[in-house]
C-alpha cells in the first residue's frame, strides 16, 4: 500500500486564499524549492529567469479559457439557471456537455433561454450525471456566429472557490499571455505569472520555448475521495504534442539541459506520452493518467506551479515531484511567510 489521501491534508487559513491576482503577473512571490539540499528561498516570480541558462527550455500549456459559464431562464418558469459548459460533442448538431445549477427541475425537454433578448435557446436533451445534462442549442446563423454569442454571453469560469463576482479584469487575467487552442474550462495557473516582458527576457537569455496543449477540465478540481489512491479515477482530458514539441524536448533531453513543466498540466501531458526509452511522443487524444507518489518522472526535471487544494492531485503530483515530506515543509513555510494559494495565488519553482 502506497501512500494514502489523508497524507494530503492541511489547513489553509482564509485569508491566504487568493480572490485577486498579484498587481503585476511576474511580481506574484515565488518559492524556490532545491530538491537536492532540501533549501528553500523565497523570490519574486521574474526571479526565475535567473535559474535557467541558454538552451534550458521551459514547457507551456497553450490551451485557452473559453467563457463557460451562462446563465439563462428556464421556460415558463423563469427560473434562473447557471450552465456550465464542459465540452463540445459535435459542431455540426451543437450538442454540449454542459452542468446545470440547481438541477433538480431541469429535465429532458426543457427550454433554457439565454440573453436578454434570449436570442439562444437550448433544449435539454439527455440526463448525464445528477447535475450534468446533454444540451441542443438552437440558433439562427452560421457556427462562428454560434461560438461568438457564446463567448459574448458567457463569464470567465472562476473556480468555486472563489466567492466574488466575476469582473471585467477577470477575462484576461484568468487566460495566459500564449493562450491560443481554445477548450479549457480553466486556466494552467503556473503559466499565468508569465508577462510579456518576463517572455522577451527569456528569449533573449536564449531559453527555448515549447508548447502543448491539455484542456483542463472541472476535474482538476474534483478532490480525491478514496484512501487508497490507486483507486481514484481521473477525468480524461484532451492533450496533444506536435512533432515541433518533441524534437525541442528530446533534443535538451539528448544535451541534458533543464526542461522545465510550466504546471501540472504539462507535466502530465508530457508523462501521457513517453516512449519506452524515456523520449516524448507525438500524440493527439485524450489521457486519464493520475501522478502520486512515489512516480519515476521521465522528460521534465524541474517544475513551476502554484500551491494546491488538500487532497488535490495537483498537490499529490507536485509531492511526488518535490517528495512527500518537502512539500509538506515548504507548505508549512508559505503558510507561515504569507503566500498566496489557488488559482490566482503565488508560485512555486522546484529544481
């Protein structure tokens, strides 16, 4: 029996939940975490710069937030309903996955009806889970037209967590500054601390950049609920790596450079796809895998990330990464130092 969920508990006070962002993305605080001597400093996020040379190469998660909360009317009712959107089952039939709040009137046939003008209709067209349902939206006008009134209607998707209203800030701090394949329903957090100018800096320093893509779904938030974490069971999530991202990484692997994940979500897209004799794969499709220790991690050999949910896997990955009980000093110690956690919260570099 390996390790189990209760070893993955710890008391967060409130106050260091992060409802905001740092002022400035580089300017979050940034832990830095040494696994060979066990040390521990405390940075600011563009300090990072300083822990990497020419040929080093930092690995991004380019997916992109799509608004995916709405709220819409039910018919005859008007009762006010949140859908969530999960993901997309076919563009021709604009069918979604989509979680409906409160749920218990929502049932098959059912009309939800969307803007002011509720010029989006869906019909409910299957029962899923007890909150998910299989939606039709019904719309007059081309697919673009469709993707365009659901990202004018839609809200940032906030974690729960977070218990404030959404404001207009959120749509682009809530998104990376590389952003680009659109199908997230939240965003790779470590990568959020990268600015524009912390990027050019890099460059110039002669880091190498590669990209992939996972599109997190809400089950990077679903807690463990087994003691025996050999029994959990992960969302699947949609990844891919391009032939581009391969050569830039097998090819610092071959140098024994740092390849440095840029999140867990990178972590485990990368993990998702290792060939036998510990190179990465191309790869399209989808990946369920679950890191807990103890894990043999084969591709990157330092990490950025943010400080994670108790009995996370977020939390459980970065510990097999870092080892159990350093990761428990260095939450202790942020804890004690003030650091911001979740979504919006500080970073952490492991090395």
């Amino acid at each position: 029996m390996g390790m189990k969920l209760s070893q993955f508990e710890y008391t967060l006070p409130e106050n260091l939940l992060a409802e905001f962002p740092s002022e400035h993305r580089d300017e979050a605080k940034l832990m830095v975490i040494n696994r060979k001597d066990g040390s521990i400093e405390h940075k600011i996020f563009k300090d990072v710069i300083n822990y990497f040379d020419e040929k080093d190469v930092m690995v991004f998660n380019n997916t992109k937030v799509f608004p995916a909360r709405l709220y819409g009317n039910k018919e005859k009712t008007g009762a006010k309903i949140e859908v969530f959107l999960l993901r997309e089952l076919n563009p021709e039939t604009r069918l979604w996955d989509v979680l409906v709040d409160p749920a218990r009137k929502i049932r098959i046939g059912n009309k939800l009806y969307f803007g002011e003008d509720e010029s989006l209709v869906a019909e409910v067209i299957d029962n899923t889970t007890n909150r998910g349902r299989t939606l039709r939206f019904l719309y007059d006008g081309s697919y673009q037209d469709f993707r365009a009134k659901l990202t004018e209607l839609g809200q940032t998707p906030l974690p729960k967590y977070i218990t404030r209203d959404v404001v207009p800030e959120d749509a682009e701090r809530y998104q990376t500054i590389y952003a680009k394949e659109e199908g997230a329903v939240a965003a790779p957090t470590a990568g959020l601390h990268f600015s524009k100018h912390l990027l050019k800096r890099l460059e110039i320093k002669g880091i190498d950049f590669a990209e992939v893509t996972l599109h997190i779904g809400l089950g990077t938030f679903s807690p463990v609920e087994v003691e025996d974490l050999s029994k959990h069971k992960m969302d699947s999530e949609q990844i891919k790596v391009d032939e581009k991202a391969t050569s830039i990484i097998n090819n610092a692997k071959s140098e024994k450079r740092k390849i440095c994940a840029v999140g867990t979500t990178v972590m485990r897209t990368i993990e998702s796809t290792v060939s036998s004799n510990r190179r990465l794969n191309e790869f399209t499709g989808w990946t369920n895998k679950f890191i807990f220790p103890p894990y043999d991690f084969k591709i990157a050999n330092c990490m950025i990330t943010n400080f994670h949910m108790p009995k996370s896997t977020l939390l459980m990955m970065v510990s097999a990464f870092a080892g159990h009980e350093l990761m428990e000093k260095a939450y202790k110690e942020a804890i004690e130092e003030n650091y911001k956690f979740y979504s919006y919260g500080d970073a952490m570099l492991i090395i």
